[in-house]
DNA sequence: CCAAAAGTGTTGACTGTACACCCATGT
DNA sequence: ACATGGGTGTACAGTCAACACTTTTGG
C-alpha cells in the first residue's frame, strides 16, 4: 500500500443565518490568534484527525458560540491557492439556521464575541470569508423557493407576517401580500392555530404552526 | 503561528459525462493498485501540495483519459469516515462533460482503460463511488432545467432531435416534440444553420448552432 | 409507394401578478 | 376617532400540457 500522499490542511467554516429584529444576520465570531488575529470571521476550525466535517462544525459551534441541533448542510469547498496565508490550507464551508430563540452569548463561556451581523452591514473578515458568505446568500436564497427551510428559522407558532418578512429579508423585495399568502397556503405546510399574537397596538395576528410538527428534514415544494 | 493540525488526505474525483449512441454515459476507468485493485472507478487521485483542487482534476483527467479543456463544476466534498479503508481520506467531487468527438482513449497512454458506461448499466464500483454518481446524476438533472450546460454535449451544429435526445435521457423521460421546440426556441440560444444532416434515409433534418459561438459559461436561463 | 423521422398550431387548464378596501385592536 | 398592521378576491396575462397530421427523403 502507497503512503498517503501531500497531506492538506482541511478546515470547516459555518456560515450561521438568523433573523432577528427583522433582518437576516450572519453570526460571525473575532479571531483569538493569528493569522487576522482580532478580525472578525466566520465560526470555523480544524477538522480533528478522527472526526468528519460535519462532527467538526458541530464540535466547534458547540464550543465557539454554544450551539447545537441545528440544521446544517454543506456549501462549498474553498481551496484558491491565495486563500490562507499560511499555505494550502482548504475549507470545506457549511450554512446552518438558528432562531433567536435558540442563542445565548455568554462573555465567559464564549471569549470569541460570538455576534449577528446584518448581511446589509458586514464588518471587513478574514480570509476569504466575505466571499463565502456572499455564496452562502445566494444558496439560502435559493432553497427558500424551493424547500421548506424557511421552517428552521420560525419559532413553533408565528403570525403570518413574520413568515413573509423572512422570505422579504431574504430575497431583499417586497412581496405582494395576498398573493404571498395564496401561494404559501397552496404548499399545505402550515396551519392556523387557535392562538393571537398579543401585546401589539393594531389588530392581532393569526398565529400559525407547521403541520408536520417534527419537520426535520429538508423537503422540496414540488 | 501554531502548527497546522491534523492533516487528512484529500483527493479529487471527477464525473465525466457523455452523450454518446444516444445514451447518457459516465466515464470509469480500472484502478491500478490497492484498495480495490482491478475495480472501476471514477478518474481521481491526490491532490499534490502545490495544486487546488480543480488543478489537480485537470491534472489526472489528462493524464488518465487524455481529456483537456472541459466544462468542469464543483459537485460535493464527501468526507463519510467509512469511505476509503485506508483511513481518512475525503475526496472533492467534480462533474464535467465531454463531446464524443472530444475523445480518444489509446491502450499505451492510458493503461487504465478509460471506458464510458451507460448510467443504466454500471458496473460494482470502487470506494463510495457509484454513491457520487447517483449524486452527479441528480445535479446534472436539475442543471439541465435552468441553465445553458446542454451546450457542452452538443458539437458544433446539430439536429433539433438530438438536443432534445439528451434532455430525454438524462431527465429519463419522453418530452412532447412540438412543445419542446417551442420552449427551448422561445429561450433564442440557438437558431437554425443553412445546413441539413444528410446520410439518413429520412427527411433529412435541419441542423442548428448555438448563436454565441464561445459560449463557455454557464447561464442561467431566467 | 412505403417506412421513418422531421416539422408544425390550437385549445384549455393552471399559475403568477396586479391591484384597493375593510377589520380589529390600543391609545 | 385615529393610527396601525391584519386580512381578503377578482381579472388578466403568460406558461404549460395535451393532442394528430403533413412533409421529405431513401430504398
């Protein structure tokens, strides 16, 4: 048996999308050592020698931002020769889904400043992390037309508004709200609860949940 | 500057797709040495410490079948832990496509007898490689929907039937010949040539170019 | 003249888009 | 009573799917 050729250096990086406040956020954490030292980057590593990439993600957003069981899936490998300044080192990227509801920050636990940016306003990264996330953006674009991953970012019931201005976040358009609401209703995947959205000052919302109530996996609209 | 952890091993492997007796066919060739010596596999290999990825495809696609200067797109980075025996090793998928008339396989320069099976009838494969077919398959499928990639299997000028042969195959189907000439017409890539395709001993067939000559990259369609 | 593939239009169903007003609540 | 977002229907245009016959050539 041949000896393992030209050993790499193969690192992941997760580009993690959130809504909150209304706008779609990218969680971006501020590097502890050098290269780029105190710049801000995506949450990433190296893959440990025993371990997958997907374990190594799940590994690294566990303990860089305390995140777990969240939908993950692979983007794209980035291997440009110029991308890391210390040699061949490859990244194998992957985008995830949190709820707000699902995160909390913790200055002890998560000396790296795990924080949401806007996609609108993203600060200068390392490496080739603007790139990867601009990439990202276009996938998750993209699957929102013809999956349901929009699931991932909603709490369990939600009025229909917010289900919209994920899809407006994300698109960056206006949509039309009746024919929004014909279309999405068409799909069959969500349902009117008996519950209102209390506490605003106009009109109270519908409150809605998805029929499948254990809806993991990604599925395709048509 | 740490040191760089854990390296893996990281090889490339490439689905080529042809179009040829009018069957959608993959391009195999017979491993030369342990594991799975004297198995069909994909065209693949190391990556060498000083090449990315893609430069590596190049590299073993000329090496190993004689094929230069093709569409090629990156597919998926599949890092199962059970996937090679001899331990960690990942491999960056590749799909590309080749014209017949691209091609010519030589017994001396290629000992690996590069050899194109039909996706009906593939033969046992190597590693997890009849898995990353399948996957190559279903990104080809989809591609063929919304882009201009039928580009790369056509030669130069070519009858309406045999344009609408590879969508056939390759979406496994019978499509409607009146509506899916009004359809791909309406998208004006091509337009018809003063030439008929003689030599059956049918009408013979008007032939077609695509309208931008060197129309190497992908469009979409909408 | 026969076999074989080339070529051509119309209709009905469906889908997407544009568009404006009333409703229920808190202040 | 008013400000605010919640909620609803119709009409037109464009796209998709079903469908059958005539044309041109070689043998």
């Amino acid at each position: 048996m041949k000896s393992y050729p030209s050993p790499i250096s193969v690192t992941v990086d997760a580009v993690i999308f959130t809504i909150s406040d209304g706008t779609l956020k990218v969680l971006l954490v501020s590097r502890d050592e050098a290269p780029f030292k105190n710049k801000w980057s995506l949450p990433g590593g190296f893959i440990h020698s025993k371990e997958t990439s997907l374990q190594a993600i799940k590994r690294i957003l566990k303990a860089k931002a305390g995140i777990a069981n969240i939908f993950t899936e692979q983007l794209y490998t980035f291997d440009d020769s110029n991308r890391d300044p210390r040699g061949h080192v490859i990244t194998i990227s992957y985008f995830a889904f949190v709820r707000e509801d699902q995160i909390k920050f913790n200055k002890a636990k998560h000396p790296q400043s795990p924080t949401f940016f806007s996609v609108q306003k993203l600060p200068p990264m390392a490496f080739d992390h603007a790139k990867i996330v601009k990439y990202a953006i276009k996938r998750l674009q993209a699957k929102l037309e013809y999956t349901n991953i929009v699931y991932a970012l909603l709490p369990k019931t939600f009025p229909f508004s917010q289900l919209q201005n994920i899809y407006e976040e994300v698109w960056n358009r206006k949509l039309d709200k009746r024919n929004f609401r014909k279309k999405f209703m068409s799909l069959k995947l969500i349902k009117p609860t008996r519950g209102l959205l209390e506490g605003s000052r106009q009109r109270p919302a519908r409150l809605f949940q998805f029929i499948n109530p254990n809806q993991q996996e990604l599925k395709k609209f048509f």
